[in-house]
C-alpha cells in the first residue's frame, strides 16, 4: 500500500565545469516550491538572479553563476543546520530550532539556506579562484531530471570545500578564519531543505541535493484515493492506502480493504486490535444491541475507543437517532475533552475521537461509525471485525488464531469479548445466524435507496462505488421497513464521498423521511467544515479541504467557541448566561456587575451595588417589616411594610339575624373596624329570606319578600296575596268544597271510559253508549254505594253469508251491528258493492274491519247466426272495475309490529267487451262477476 518516490543524486567528476557561466548580482527574492501533492512551502533567501543558458541535457536546462564577495570580506558566521527538515529563515546568522549544527567557512555557506525541490532544483558552490573573486556554479533540471552538482579541485576553477581547523587561515585573497567540525573518512550530514553533504577527503566536502521523482499512484483495494505520505528522511514522498473501515444499519460492515458484509450479532465485539502489541491499551470496540421486536437484527449503540489509560464510550441516547453521549472512563465529558493524547470533539452530525500521537480517528454519529488509521504506524498488524489493513481483501476475515475465515459473518463471532454487562453473550457460543431478506412476497425496496444509483449522487459514483451500500440499504428496507434505517446507507455513503473531497446534499431528496432537524439558532448544511471556525480559533489557519454534514451557525455569525454552543455575530464574550456580549458591554448576571473586556479574561465581574434606600418605619398596630425581591432589580432586596391582621387586638361582633358583619380598613392602617349592617333581607320565625323569594306565613296565602325596607327595624317588608283558586275540573270531574282547603277539590261524579283508538266516552251513572268505531261494543255506567263502575257489552249477531245475498241489498240490523239483505233471487246489473271484512296478509291482520268494494252483476253476452257472415257472431262482456284509488291500511302482527298494507279500492264498476271464447269456456257468461284487487307494501 505504499509507492515510495524515486530519489536521484549526481555527483560531477572533479575538474568538471558548468557548461557556461554569468556573472550577476544577489537580490532577496521569495522562492515557493512543492513538495507534496496539496502542500506548499514558502522560504525566503537571497538566490541568485537567473540567466538561462542551453545545455547538453535531452531537455533545455538552465545555468547560473553567482559572483560573491572576496573570503574573508564578510564580518559574520554561518550554522547550516544537520537535519533534513531544518530551514533558515530568519538571516544568515539564523539558527535551524533546536538541531545540531556545523561551523563552515561564511564564503561557502552564504547561500546553504537556498531551497531546493524537485521542480527546481539548486545548490551553491564556490569556486576559488586565487587572488579574484570567488564564483560559484550551478546547474537545474526540470521535472523529472535529475541534477548536477559541479565539484572540482582544480586552481582556477575549484569547487571543493574545504573545513579549517581553528586558528587557520586561507592562502589566498583577503584572510578569512573560522572554527570547523572536522570530518574524516565518508561520513555525512544533512544540510538544510533536503541537501546532503558529504566528507570525502583532504577537508574536501561534497554537497548533493535529494531530487525527488514523483511516484506512481497505486489503486487502493477499499477503492478510496491513496494519500501521499512524508518518507523517513523528510525530503521525499510516496502514496499510501489509509486503513478505513466503516459500519452502519443494522449492522453492514465495510473493512479496512473495502470487503463489504453484514453481521447480525448483539454482543460486544473487537472492531481493530494489534497484532504485535506496540501502543499500551490500545483498541475500538463495538457494542451492538437488538434494534428489531423480533429481535432478528442488531445495530451499533456504544462505540469504545481504548488508549493507555483512557477508555472513550460514544453511547447513543435514543435508538436509530444522532444523539450521542461520550464517557471517559465512565465518567460523562464535555466536548471538546483533551486529556493524556486523546482529544474528542464534534464535527458536524459526529462524534470524532483522535489520538495524533497514532494519526487516527474514530467517528460516531448513532447511525454509523468510520475509523481511519494511518497505513505506516498500523499496516499489516490489525485484526478484528474490520480485518487486516494490507489492501488484500483475501485475508480480511481472519480469526484470532490467525486461520481464515470462509466469510467474514462467521470471522466476526469469534471476536466476542466479555462484557459484564451482557451476561447471556460469551465467547465461543453458537454463531450468530443472518436474517434472510427473503419475503413471502417479493420485497419492494424503499424509493430512498435508488437515490444511490441516481443522479444526486453520481457526482461522487467515480470515487466511491455505491452498490455495496445501496445492497446493505435494500437489505434494510426488507427487513426492517418501518425504522427508516436505509436512511443509514445514504449518510455513511454521502460521508465517505465527502471524505474523498466529493459533498453531495442529499437529504431534501428524501421527501423528509432522512431529514436532520438543528436546534434553535443553527442550520443545517450538507458541506461544511470538519471544525467550525470560532472566535477563539478563527485566526488559524484550517488547511483541510474535507467537509462533513451538520447543524451550523448561519452565515454572517460564527461559533464562539468549541465548548460554548451559542452562535455570536460579533466576537465579544459569552458568560454562564450563554448570552453574547460585545466588548465594553456592561451587564448584570448572578448579582455581579460585569463588563466585556477584549482580552484574555474577557469578562470581569465585580459584587453589584444596590442604591440607598430610605429606611421604613412599621409602626402601628397589625404592621411588620419584611424583605422582598425587587422587581426592577432582582439583586437588590427592598425593605417594605407589611400588614398581618392575625397581630391586631379587636374581635368580631355579632350580629342579630337581618344584619351582618361589615369590616373597612382605614387609610394607612392595618387592622380593619367592624360594623353591623342591614343584609337587605326579609325576616320570619328566625329566618332570612331575599328579596323577590317566597315567605310562607299561611297556606291560604302567597307572601314574598319585597325590596321595601322598613325605616325602624331597616329589614325588608314582607308581602301577602290570597291563594288563589283552580275552579277548572276535567270531564268527568266536579269542584266540591274540602274541609281545610283553602279551594275546593275536583271530585269525580262520571265514568270516564277508554275506549279503541284512544277515544274517551264520559257516561253518567245509569247511561248506556255505544263504541265510536264498533257498533257491536256498548259501554255502560253504574253507581254503587258512591262508587262509579263502568261496564262493557258486546253484541252476538247470527251467521251471515254475503254470497246468499242480493247485492246492494245489505243493511245494518237497527242495533247497528248485525247485517241483513234481500236474498239472492233476481239478477242485478253490473254494480259497485261495498262489504266490511278483516284483511290478513302473511300472518298479520287489521285491527277493524276495512271497506272493500267490488264489481258485481250481470252484462248482456248472446251468441246468434249471421247470414251474412254464414257462421256464429258472439257478443261477450265482463261487470268489471272502470275506476280505483289505491288506500292504506295499517296491520298488526303476531310479533306485535305493524306493517302498513296497501290494497285497491273500487270506485265504479261497468260492462266492457272482452274476446269470446270457446263453449267450455263461456258456460258462465250470465254469471256474476265481480272484481276485487289490493296488494301489499
């Protein structure tokens, strides 16, 4: 997993010379050069002014001459310092930090701070000439190539560089003395900005500068970016493939080389150890718990980070939320916490725990977590639920023996540690068994898991593949669709695209179903900073360029602080109040008087001071003195009077009936004075009555009280009315005189009979009546010994057969019950007869006897031969109905309800032709008809 870049050292042949030479003078310039993808460096010194010239190389390569002063000119001393990452910034007498320096000439060493990089790349070196000024020649490459250093012993054109012992001086030009750190056989040092010198002989030092060749980018097997890494020496570069594995859902794993799987258990498990024990204490833990009724699959709820002595929990609060709780050794922190090279803070929707001492970070968010560690300090020696990180997925499911797993559900069971506080989970238990996805009727995932493979993240698709993670999101739709967890899916996919640089808002596609709600005062971005800048931290400069998803303060305000949550427009200071002051703000908060200082103790508060009050005298009876709170200043209690009539001294009086207590307290004083007053009230037998109510005095009278008052006894007038009298008596009753009474009484002296349909007959005693509505039914009334009796007869009439009679010849008896007629001996023309009988329908019959009318009598019908038609002419008619009217009747059923029943009623009757039949048919044409019809609703 790691492409180191390719280094390349050139060393000249002594006596060798730069192609060609320029002579020019040495003004301070800035010189900016790039090391490392993403990164840039700036240095400044004092190179020399370029003039290009053409040499022998395959590409045009630059060549400079620098003309410095004679030796010895220049009164100052020079540190070059002897490790690689040392750069001399300040002047040329400036010491490297704290490193360790040598002591060279000043002729060679005032230009040892120029930078060098791969892009360009130049070295100083003095050529001494004797008795004429010193040059020195170098020669530059670009890109690739690399570059030439010009070393030679020769006279005229010498290059080496030669160390003085103390108290030696040079031979030539003006003296210069230094004191040297000698070097003998082939030792080497390190120059500053990656250059190398090297001591070959005869106080000859050779100097090589470290070209760095751009190495190959490799492909990661998790299919993330490769990140460029510093090689050892701090000159040269190469890639690496983080360690990254990812969980989410219920739970989906995504190891440390992009293996993806799912694994259902709900103990707690090693997510990463070492291998080989190199850092005390250290590993990520995870707890997971049932997160379904049915208790099929898991979810993550604690996420443990052990390191040294610390032991960090991110617990969940509330299932399938992003609320999350964090411990340090048990103990609830506030964040950010930094404590023994741990550091926890909050970025966006997560909880983030680093430990820069190992380069690594764990987040957790509730839904899903992500640990990143660096492939130099942990490649090769991992082991756990998240695999081997050595971007081989063929070793990823390894067992704690070190075997190979068939796949990695039945890896991740064997990664059970004890947990006191799950005594049914133990290491070496039967294996956890996965949830099939399979339905009993094909499973339709939610709409929210084709987002992955859509448009709105498909700016991302080309840096991280999503089908893994739209797999584990249709897995949680099927299996558990009601807990909207695919939501899950989304968010670990969306984070690890930010990751890779790519932010995708995705959650206002949802339609609401994954949306985040912030509290009051913040908003929510998809993109924003992984550490929101504050007032306190908003002068450093964040170099990242990686964004996450969260609840920030809206634009134009910033953050005051990563441990105080309040959102602030201008940078003042924010107290326990959590209210934002600006400075020379003055305010008052917990009784101490501050003010808003711009500073390093930003507020300073003082003990507020409370104005002079008058002193208050609480004299007189009932009064006392009492402290209470200020309303317009609560810090400042005022002094007041206050009454408490349980102190005074008079007692109640009590007042005769008619009257009552009256108590007034006078102006300026405490207890009250006590009166009897009139309640306004009527007064009779020791009792009180309101005005407008009833006063009973007598019951032959109606008295009331009035609103009259009587001047001496100042009580309400009492007003009296006779009773008056009810003179009315019901049929059948007369009013009589009462003993006692004031009025007499309604006594009854009739009968009073009920008879059918409600009708009421009054008889006297001794009077007979017949029923209204049956003839046959007659009433009678009785008096004995001054008691009325009344009494019911009821009237038998002989057969009676209607068929034997002539009709319209029916007549009532004059009892007016029984019937009679004229007996059924002459034909009677074609006629309306009416007849009384009950009508029964399905069981239920009327209540009275309904009148029906029918057609009856005879038509003319003769059949006589017809000479012209030389055969039999027939003329038929029928006594049949030529006009109805449907009525109603009403009819009462054995189970005691009613049904109303409908029958036709004829109104007249006539002889109307009809088609003759055949002899058989027609035996009965002088036969009476008749026509009776009526159907039921």
């Amino acid at each position: 997993t790691a492409s180191p870049s390719t280094k390349s050292t050139t060393t000249a042949a002594p006596g060798e010379t730069s192609t060609s030479t320029a002579s020019t003078t040495v003004p301070p310039i800035s010189t900016t050069t790039s090391s490392i993808p993403g990164t840039t460096t700036t240095v400044t010194g004092s190179p020399p002014t370029p003039t290009p010239t053409t040499s022998s190389t395959s590409m045009p390569t630059p060549t400079y001459t620098t003309t410095l002063p004679s030796p010895g000119t220049s009164a100052f001393c020079a540190l070059i310092c002897s490790l690689a990452l040392g750069v001399m910034e300040d002047s040329l007498c400036g010491v490297c930090g704290q490193k360790q320096c040598i002591l060279l000439p000043p002729a060679l060493l005032l230009h040892s701070y120029y930078v060098h990089s791969s892009a360009l790349s130049t070295i100083p070196v003095p050529v001494t000439t004797s008795g004429t000024t010193p040059t020195e020649t170098f020669t530059t490459t670009s890109g690739t190539t690399s570059s030439s250093f010009t070393s030679s012993t020769a006279t005229t054109t010498s290059t080496t560089l030669a160390t003085l012992s103390p108290g030696s001086t040079s031979t030539s030009g003006p003296t210069a003395t230094s004191s040297a750190v000698t070097t003998t056989g082939s030792e080497s040092w390190w120059l500053c900005n990656c250059t190398k010198a090297i001591c070959i002989e005869d106080n000859i030092v050779q100097v090589i500068p470290i070209i760095c060749n751009p190495p190959p980018k490799p492909t990661c097997a998790n299919g993330l970016s490769p990140v460029p890494v510093i090689d050892e020496d701090g000159c040269c570069w190469h890639w690496e493939c983080d360690c990254y594995c990812t969980g989410w859902g219920d739970p989906h794993y995504m190891t440390f080389d992009g293996l993806y799987y799912s694994y259902q258990g709900n103990c707690t498990y090693v997510l990463v150890e070492e291998i080989n024990k190199k850092v005390d204490n250290f590993g990520v833990y995870i707890d997971n718990y049932h997160c379904d009724v049915r208790d099929v699959v898991s979810c993550p709820r604690t996420l443990i980070v052990r390191h040294e002595t610390q032991e960090v929990r991110m617990t969940i609060v509330k299932p399938n939320t992003l609320q999350v709780e964090v411990t340090v050794n048990n103990q609830k922190v506030a964040l950010p916490y930094k404590k023994f090279g741990v550091s926890i803070y909050e970025s966006g929707i997560n909880r983030v725990v680093e430990i820069p001492e190992l380069k690594m970070n764990v987040t957790y968010n509730g839904l899903s977590f992500s640990i990143r560690m660096p492939y130099s300090l942990f490649g090769n020696n991992t082991q756990g639920q998240c695999g081997t990180c050595n971007n081989n997925t063929a070793d990823d499911c390894m067992l704690p023996n070190g075997n190979i797993a068939e796949n990695c559900e039945t890896m991740a069971d064997h990664w059970q540690v004890v947990d006191p506080s799950k005594p049914q989970c133990s290491p070496g238990l039967n294996p956890t068994s996965s949830p099939g996805t399979t339905q009993p009727e094909p499973c339709k995932e939610s709409s929210i898991c084709e987002l992955l493979l859509g448009s709105v993240f498909k700016p991302c698709h080309e840096f991280v593949r999503p089908e893994k993670y739209y797999t584990a999101c249709v897995f949680d739709s099927c299996v558990l669709p009601n807990l909207d967890l695919e939501c899950a899916s989304l968010q670990i996919y969306a984070a690890t695209c930010a990751d890779q640089g790519v932010c995708i808002d995705w959650r206002r596609h949802t339609s609401g179903v994954c949306s985040h709600e912030c509290p009051s005062g913040k908003e929510y971005r998809a993109c924003g900073p992984i550490k929101e800048p504050t007032c306190k931290s908003s002068h450093q400069n964040e170099t990242s360029t990686k964004q996450v998803e969260g609840c920030f303060c809206p634009n134009g305000t910033m953050l005051y602080d990563s441990g105080v949550d309040v959102c602030v427009k201008t940078c003042g200071c924010v107290g326990v109040d959590m209210i934002p002051r600006e400075f020379g703000e003055e305010f008052t908060v917990d009784c101490q008087d501050c003010i808003c200082l711009e500073g390093e103790h930003g507020i300073i508060c003082g003990p507020h001071e409370c104005p002079e009050q008058h002193k208050v005298s609480c004299d007189g009876e009932g009064f006392y003195e009492v402290t209470e709170v200020n309303p317009e200043d609560s810090c400042c209690p005022l002094v007041t009077c206050k009454c408490n009539t349980s102190f005074c001294t008079a007692k109640v009086p009590k007042c005769s009936l008619g009257f009552e207590v009256h108590s007034y307290i006078p102006s300026g004083h405490c207890c009250p004075v006590y009166q009897c007053v009139p309640k306004g009230v009527c007064v009779h037998q020791s009792a009180e009555f309101l005005p407008n109510s009833s006063v009973f005095v007598d019951k032959c009278q109606n008295c009331f009280c009035t609103n009259e008052v009587n001047i001496s006894t100042q009580l309400n007038i009492i007003s009296c009315e006779p009773v008056p009298c009810n003179t009315y008596c019901a049929p059948g009753y007369e009013l009589k005189p009462v003993k006692g009474e004031c009025c007499g009484r309604c006594v009854q002296t009739k009968c009073i009979i009920h008879a059918a349909n409600n009708a009421e007959l009054i008889l006297s005693p001794g009077e007979f009546k017949n029923d209204p509505n049956n003839n046959c039914t007659i009433y009678s009334c009785v008096d004995i010994h001054n008691q009325l009796i009344s009494s019911t007869s009821e009237i038998t009439c002989p057969a009676f057969n209607e068929d034997s009679c002539k009709p319209g010849t029916i007549t009532f008896l004059p009892n007016g019950c029984c019937r009679t007629c004229a007996p059924l001996d002459s034909q009677t023309q074609c006629s309306v007869r009416q007849r009384e009988d009950f009508i029964v329908y399905n069981g239920c019959r009327s209540v009275d006897r309904v009148v029906m009318t029918e057609c009856e009598g005879t038509c003319g019908t003769f059949a006589l031969y017809s000479a012209e038609a030389n055969s039999m002419d027939h003329s038929c008619s029928c006594c049949r109905e030529t006009r109805t009217i449907e009525k109603h009747v009403v009819l009462k059923c054995p189970g005691g309800h009613s049904i109303s029943h409908k029958y036709m009623y004829v109104e007249s009757c006539s002889c109307q032709d009809t088609e003759c039949k055949n002899s058989q048919s027609s035996e009965s044409q002088n036969r009476t008809k008749r026509a009776i019809g009526f159907t039921s609703k």
